[in-house]
C-alpha cells in the first residue's frame, strides 16, 4: 500500500474527513501531514505498529512506519492524530512485535492451556521487511511442551533481540485445589435460671 500523505490548514483537515498527524525521522525533518481517514484505517489494518510501508508526500515517496496512534476514550475507533516514523534505506527499523497463539481451541475442555510469558518480541529490521506479527501454533504441543525464542523460524532479515532461551510459551495443567472445610458443630447448653431451680 502506498500512502498518500498532504500538507494542508487543519480547518481544511477536519472538513475533509482526514486525520492530521506528523512524520519525522532521523534524517527527515519534523513535518505536518494528513492522509485520508478511510486509507489511514486500511494502513492501520494492514501493518500495524511496526511494519514500514511505503508513503508518497509532495511527490517523493519514503518508507515509513505507523509508531503512535492518538484515539479518545469514549470513541476508540476515532483516531485524532498519529505518528508516522520515516526510515532510510539501510537504517534498521527496531520495534515490538505481538506474539499471537493459533490453535489454541484444542485445549478447550480439557484440563491443558498455554500460558504465554512473552506476549511481544523486540527486534530489528530493515525496511521493507519484518512482520505485523509472529504466529506461533500451539495446536500440537503437549503437557510440558514450551516454545522458547529461538525455535522461531523467520526471514533472515529479522533480528530478534531478545534472549534465545527465553520461553515464549509453555503447555500447562489446570490444577484445582479443594479445600477442606470442617464443620463446627456448636453444643446448645442449657442455662438452669434461679426461677427453673425453685
């Protein structure tokens, strides 16, 4: 997807259906942009957080990546303004990318889940490349099974900076502990008044 980014007065902005943001980097100067809101949306879909795509501004295009998204509370859906990272060629592009779990609906009824301990995965890449996300298939692992960062396979231009040994994901046994409750048997004692004794 290429991105069709403009520089226009932000009451033109608003009455445009367009969201205003900025796009910056380390060789590119701080500037003042707005996109299309339904075509931002589909960006937003598409790469996420962390993937460069490409953006076209004044006529010359850049590789750039979606870094911040500014929405309100009450309406989430409404994006106000975002940020848009711009990369050079050969400057590595470094970011968190979410772990997702597929097949995870095996387990359901039975006393396994996986318990994930890393839910995201910092690493570096070039633009161009990297990934929106990292699928890991859980549907054929077992009691004990643990899938840990370096049994991930990805394209050799992602480098994952997080330690090799550190496990992402471990099948697990539901244990339920019952507790013993005693019951407490409370004797009724009768009181001898004065006036039962006479």
């Amino acid at each position: 997807m290429n991105l069709e980014l403009r520089v226009d007065p932000i009451r033109k902005v608003r009455n445009a259906n367009k969201i205003p943001g900025v796009m910056y980097g380390t060789s590119f100067k701080s500037t003042s942009i707005q996109v299309d809101e339904k075509e931002f949306k589909e960006a937003l879909k598409a790469h996420g957080k962390n993937l460069t795509f490409k953006v076209k501004l004044e006529g010359k295009q850049h590789f750039a990546y979606i870094q911040h998204v500014e929405t309100t509370v009450l309406k989430p859906n409404d994006i106000i303004h975002f940020d848009l990272r711009c990369v050079g060629a050969k400057e590595r592009v470094s970011a968190m990318i979410p772990v997702v779990l597929i097949g995870k609906e095996v387990f359901h009824k039975t006393k396994l889940y996986p318990q994930e301990t890393l839910t995201e995965i910092h690493a570096e890449y070039l633009p161009g490349y990297g990934v929106s996300h990292i699928e890991i298939d859980v549907s054929k692992l077992h009691l004990g099974d643990s899938v840990k960062v370096k049994d991930l396979k990805l394209e050799q231009h992602i480098h994952l900076l997080e330690d090799p040994e550190h496990t992402i994901v471990t099948i697990k046994e539901v244990h339920v502990k019952v507790e013993e409750v005693e019951e407490e048997v409370e004797e009724e004692v009768e009181v001898e008044t004065e006036a039962d004794a006479e």
